[in-house]
C-alpha cells in the first residue's frame, strides 16, 4: 500500500520519539492494554495514554476495547512502522530489558488465565464426555471448513481460542470474537504461548458484529448456538458478515434431551434440527453445502449427536449496498 507524503510524514513524526518506538516494538509482538504499557515502560498512566492518541491519530496503531479496558495492536496498514522495525537493532539493552518485562507480564497472564480454566475444566470435561471423542469432532471441523487459504476466518463465540489455534495454517488473518472478558483473557494467553501471531481476539456481541457487510471469508460458529436466546438472530448476522465465496461452519448438538446442560451449563437450547439450521441459512441468503452427523457409539455413555453443518454464499453474490455496519470503524488486525 502507498502512502502520500502527508500520512508519511505525519507517522514518522510520531515514531520519532524513544516512548514511542519502544510501544510500537512492544505491540509488534502481541496486544497490550495501557496499564501493561505502563508496567512495562515505568511511565504514567497519562503519559502512555498521550503516546498512544498520537500513535492512533498517526494511523499506526489500533484500538480494541474490551469492557473497561482498551487494548492496543500495530494498524493492518501500517507497514511504515514495520519497516521501521525491521532496521532497528533487537539487541538493544533497551528493547530487550522491554521485551523481559513484556515475556514476565505474559507468563503472569498465563498462570492467571490457567487457573481459570482448571477452576472451570470439569464443566467441560463433563459436556464432552456426552458426545464423541474431541479429537473426531476437531478432525471433522478441518476436513468440512477446507484448506483454505482464508484472508480473514473469524470465530464467533470463540471461547479459549482453541479453533484459532486448531486452523493456524488456513488464514492470513484470523480473529475470534467472545463476550467474556475471563475466556478471552485465556485465548489471549492461549494464543501467545502457541506463537499464533496472526489472530487476535476481542470483545464483542454476536447479534452486531463489528465487522463490514461481507468482511470475512470464513466464518465459525463453533457450540455456540446453543447458549442463544435468539440463535437465528446471530445465523443472520454471521451470514451478512460473510464474503461471496466465503463459508460459514456451525458446529452444536443435534437435537437432545439431556435436560441438565439447561440447569447446570446455562444450555437455552437442547439441540437444532437439520431443517431448523438450514431455514436459517436460506433466510442469510446462503446455500447449505453440507450436513454431517457424529452420532455416539451404541452402548456408550454418550448421549449428544454433534451436527456440523457448512454453508457458504455463492461467489456471484451482489454485494450490498453500503449499510451502517460498514462505515463502523473496523478493527481486526
């Protein structure tokens, strides 16, 4: 991408500060909220936040709010400070006392983030045990969505960002959006420590995504239907989101009367019907393409059939006229 003269000098106006090259190098290598920053750079919480206004206002970095907190990332487009980055040295006593201090904040997060999933895993653990092997279903989930490669896969209701990590090799830029401040705290760590740099995950509401009409190129709904009061609702929203030639992948529960997961897991809905799904699809303005079934073995103790359901929408699809939701300010990087 060109840059005119006027943007260029502006981003390297703000670059042109130690502060602020030291931010810039810091989220090269993963988001961080100002109160990380200013753990990390020792500075106060007025002058960081001063930093990081010229640095958005610059177009180099990006912000993602996440209920009181606003974490900050590099801008998609901001391949003038990448490049500035690339011809600093890394050896610096200064950029790597940053990046000791920046790994320590991340273990920290780490230790935090496991210990809510040990505190919350045999919530898991005994869903999973009434449905076949995890191993089966993840194998599945890759053969349905395909190869790829996918320019943006966004994975809605993402959770401890394990599809993020499971299709790492399959899209360019990956994004998983979640409403839970804790799980994405677990993602984030998730992903850090897995070395997924290109996906990030923020916070967000599945009925009104923060993203343009047909943004993303693939789409996961991953048994995340099943905690919605309104599940249609958020079909339709993942459908307008989705790009000509683009799929959109759902995966959840046959329909089940396994009356406790309401009671104890918050289920609002105990399973979907094939023709139930593929309605919602049509009303999206997408094509089914494919249904599959994973039903547990007679005899067993499992219980739960988990339906994975792949639609796509065609690749001569009219793009829509500019909508409100496309002139929202999009941050995905």
């Amino acid at each position: 991408m060109r840059l005119s003269v006027r943007t260029s000098v502006a981003a390297l106006k703000a670059i042109a500060e130690p502060t602020r090259l030291r931010i810039l190098a810091l989220l090269a290598s993963g988001d961080l909220n100002v109160k990380d920053l200013t753990g990390i750079l020792h500075q106060s919480q007025p002058r960081i936040s001063r930093h990081l206004k010229l640095l958005s206002e610059a177009g180099l970095v990006e912000r993602a709010p996440e209920g009181s907190w606003v974490y900050f990332r590099l801008a998609e487009g901001g391949a003038l400070a990448r490049m500035i980055l690339e011809a600093v040295d890394g050896a610096d006593p200064v950029l790597v006392r940053d990046r000791h201090r920046v790994e320590a904040l991340r273990e920290a997060r780490e230790r935090a983030a496991q210990a809510y999933f040990a505190e919350h895993a045999g919530e898991w653990d005994k869903i999973r045990a009434l449905h076949v092997a995890e191993a089966e279903v993840e194998t599945a989930i890759a053969e349905a969505l395909g190869p790829g490669p996918f320019d943006l896969l966004v994975d809605l209701g993402t959770g401890t960002g394990r599809m993020l990590e499971l299709l790492r090799g399959r899209y360019r830029r990956g994004l998983g959006i979640d409403l839970s401040p804790a799980m994405l705290a677990y993602a984030r760590a998730k992903l850090e420590r897995g070395g997924v740099a290109h996906a990030h995950v923020r916070q967000g509401d599945i009925y009104d995504l923060p993203l343009a009409d047909q943004a993303a190129s693939g789409l996961l709904m991953h048994q995340v239907l099943h905690f919605l009061s309104d599940p249609q609702r958020a079909v339709r929203e993942a459908a307008r989101v989705l790009a000509p030639g683009g799929r959109l992948l759902i995966v959840d529960f046959a329909p089940h009367e396994v009356d406790f997961l309401r009671d104890e897991f918050a289920h609002e809905r105990l399973g979907f019907a094939g023709e139930q799904v593929a309605h919602w699809l049509a009303d999206g303005g997408l094509d089914l393409i494919e249904t599959r079934n994973l039903a547990p073995a007679e005899g067993g103790k499992a219980k739960l059939t988990v339906s994975i359901w792949l639609a796509g929408r065609p690749a001569d699809a009219a793009t829509s006229s500019k909508s409100t939701q496309e002139r929202k300010l999009e941050r995905i990087s």
